[in-house]
C-alpha cells in the first residue's frame, strides 16, 4: 500500500509539472504578443509627438514587421506607412520654415509609406472567420498615397538622373532605385484600392513614368520588370514606339524568339515610320535565309507606302544580301540579278532621298561587288588581244562606285565605316594617286 501510494504521488506530480510547463509556455508566448502590439503602439506615439524620434520610431516598428506574433497584422504595417507619411511630414514643414531639410528622405519616405500600405491592404482583404472583409484602412490610405503621389515621380527623376554619368554597380544601383519609384507610381494606379479613381484611363502623366520605369529597367537587364510596365506607354503618341522597342528587346534577352518576331510585327502595324522594327525583322529573316518572307513582307509594306526611304532602302539591302547566299551557291547568275535589283532599289532610294549615306555607301560596294565578279572572269594575260578591253570594263564598275562612296564621305564624314574602304579600294584601281594617299593616310 505504501508502494502504491508512493507511485500515486510521482505520477500526480509529474502531471502537474507538465501543465505549469505548459502555462508558462503560454504566458511567454502571450507576453511576447503583448511585447510587440505594446511596440507597435509606442512606435506610433513617438512618431505623432512633438519633437518625434524617428530613429526609435524605425527600429520598434521593425521589429514588429519580422515578429511572428504581429508582421501579419494589417495594424502592423499601417503604423509603419504612418511613420515614414510623420516623417515627410517633418521634412516637409522644416521645408516651409526654411530650415535644413533632406529632400531624398522626403521622397524615400513616400516611397516606404506606399509599400507599407498596399501591404496593410492586402492584410486587411484576407476574409475573417466568418468570410467578411472588413478594411478600415483603405479609404485614409488611399487618401494619403494619392497625396504622395507626385513625390514618387520627383524621386525617380532624381534617382533617374543620378545614374547618368556612374558606371557598374552605382549606376545599376541608381536606376533600379529610380525604378522603385516609377513602378511604385503605375502600381498605384493598377491597384485595387483606387479602383473608383480610374486611374489607368485618367493619368495623362502615366504612359510617360511608364517609359522612365521601362527605360531604367532595360538599362539595368530587368527584363520581366519591362514586360510588367512598357505595355503601360505603348500607345502613347511620344514614346509607344519606344515602349514596344523595349518589348521586343527584353523578348529576344529572354530567347523567346516567337513572341519577339510577333512584337516586331506589331511594331511596324503600330508604329511604321520607326525603323526599329522592320529593321530587325529584316534581319532575322536574312540571317536566317528566309527571304521569300523578308521579300514579301518588303513589298507589303512598299505597297502601303511606296516612296518610303526606308522600305526602300530594305530592299535593296535584301537583294544585296541574297547576292552572298547565291554566290556561295554557285549561282551566279541568279547572283548577278540579285545585285543589280539592288541597285535599283539604293537608286530608288537616293532619288527620293538625296541625303541617304547609307544608301550611297552600298551602292558603291555593289558596283565594287561587281567588278569582283568581272575580274573573276576577265583574262589576266596582257598578250591577249582582249586584255586591254577587260581592264577598261573593269574600270567602269569603280568609276561608277567612285561617286556614291565620295557622296557618303561628304553627306557623313564622320562615319568612316561608310566610305573609307571603299574609296581606299576605288582610288587603288583607278590609279588616282594623290587620292589614294590621303585615303592610305587615314587607314588603320
């Protein structure tokens, strides 16, 4: 009996061990949640006194973000989003009393309030447990961060503006700040919580921060962040044609060379007088041997305007190009065709557009082109009586290429690339030895 009692007694106590463990567990946890909702309501005070510390204000309402027991509760980020609106505020009335005041910290702290409040937002429209939505916040918030609003452009223009001039990691640094910004301001207008102001349809100012996003993000290779905002300001009548450029640039990064193909159509349906887009798919037509489409999707656009400079120019460039595919086939005739279509079209182009060095420049290389060939046949023995006839031919084609590559040198005589071989190669074959020295003077 004694034994048994002695048992009775150890598993009794053992038992009301655990619940005292167990209570005090639970007193901990509860004064660990008190700890921090007492933080997150200090962290206020402090802000909205007087002479407000911001610095402790900061660090009580960080704790709280990462705290397990208050960092999913809307209150949480709310005062948070009070705190940087507080110290604005401040800046802004040292501002107003010519006193020193921190200009970035004004626009860094619309930026963190934004933040803070779409994630009280989101907090606040997870249903309760009985499936109602009850979001206290929104109407004030909302109120606020409209107020704010031009701050987030003023920061990223700065921010945006910093960069120019750095390099690497502080120009990266710099634009994906600006970026911040930007995306914080067209965030606003997508959201939910302003969903009664319409903002995507009544931003006039929108497209414009949309391109700067667009434009800071390219820079930094931020490629899903130009596919997010750059469809924001593509129909916009100064900078679309832009927005859709960085489309398909971040499309091809990407290797999505499907889509990127289908946006260079719809840049050129959109936007027909900015080459970039019908340069490009000119171009991976070419480079991949598909010039029956290249060729078709020339004269498409030939046909909707036919003294485009430009669509001219394309096409002469894509028979100039064929002229390299079919000489390696060893169709040479279908080759020699191909180079004189080009000069057709480089004619036609420079007719309508006296100025296109670029034009002139190739057409020089063609007659060039064709005086290869020609020598490729022409007899190279100076006792044959057909001799001096070949070499006077041959004469023509540089004769002819003389005048386009001296008409680039003096339309861009900066842009050596365009002439400067080229006469190198004609004042050598015509024998004209003043100009050949200059031009030698100048080579590499």
């Amino acid at each position: 009996m004694k034994m048994k009692n002695r048992h009775n007694i150890n598993f009794n106590f053992s038992t009301i061990m655990k619940k005292i463990l167990f209570s005090v567990v639970l007193l901990l946890a509860a004064g660990s949640a008190f700890a921090q909702e007492k933080a997150v309501k200090e962290a206020k005070s402090i802000a909205n006194g007087t002479n407000p510390d911001f610095a402790k204000a900061e660090q009580l309402i960080q704790g709280a973000l990462t705290n397990p027991e208050t960092k999913d509760d809307p209150e949480t980020w709310n005062v948070a989003g009070f705190i940087q609106r507080r110290r604005s505020e401040k800046e802004m009335e040292n501002a107003y009393l010519r006193k020193p005041y921190d200009t970035l910290q004004i626009y860094n702290s619309a930026l963190n309030m934004c933040r803070y409040f779409f994630k009280c937002d989101e907090l606040t429209q997870i249903p309760n447990e009985k499936g109602k939505i009850k979001n206290k916040y929104r109407k004030s918030n909302a109120a606020t961060m409209l107020t704010e609003r031009n701050n987030l452009i003023n920061g990223g223009i700065q921010y945006f503006n910093m960069a120019t001039g750095k390099e690497g990691a502080e120009a990266k640094e710099c634009n994906q700040k600006a970026l911040d910004f930007f995306a914080t301001y067209i965030d606003i207008a997508a959201s939910p919580m302003f969903e009664k102001e319409n903002l995507l349809q009544t931003d006039t100012v929108l497209p414009q921060i949309a391109y700067y996003a667009s434009l800071a993000a390219t820079k930094n290779e931020d490629y899903p962040s130009v596919l997010k905002y750059a469809p924001y300001a593509q129909d916009d009548k100064e900078v679309g044609k832009y927005a859709m450029e960085f489309i398909s640039t971040a499309l091809k990064a990407q290797g999505d060379t499907v889509k990127w193909v289908t946006s260079l159509k719809e840049g050129i349906q959109k936007y027909p007088d900015h080459p970039f887009f019908f340069g490009h798919l000119i171009d991976y037509y070419s480079s991949h041997n598909k010039y029956d489409e290249a060729m078709q999707f020339a004269d498409e656009m030939l046909a909707k305007d036919p003294n485009n400079t430009f669509y001219l120019y394309v096409k002469g460039y894509l028979y100039h190009n064929m002229y390299n595919v079919l000489k390696e086939q060893k169709k040479d005739q279908e080759a020699s065709d191909a180079l004189n279509k080009g000069i057709e079209y480089y004619q036609k182009t420079v007719e309508v557009d006296p100025n296109y060095a670029e034009a002139y420049s190739n057409l020089g290389l063609i007659y060039c082109l064709q005086a290869q060939d020609f020598s490729e046949k022409a007899t190279t023995d100076v006792n044959d009586p057909k001799y001096k006839e070949d070499q006077e031919t041959l004469k023509t084609f540089y004769e002819k290429a003389r005048p386009c590559y001296e008409k680039a040198r003096a339309l861009k005589p900066d842009q050596k690339d365009l002439w400067l071989n080229g006469l190198y190669r004609v004042y050598y074959n015509l024998d004209m030895g003043p100009e050949f020295k200059e031009i030698e003077d100048m080579m590499p």
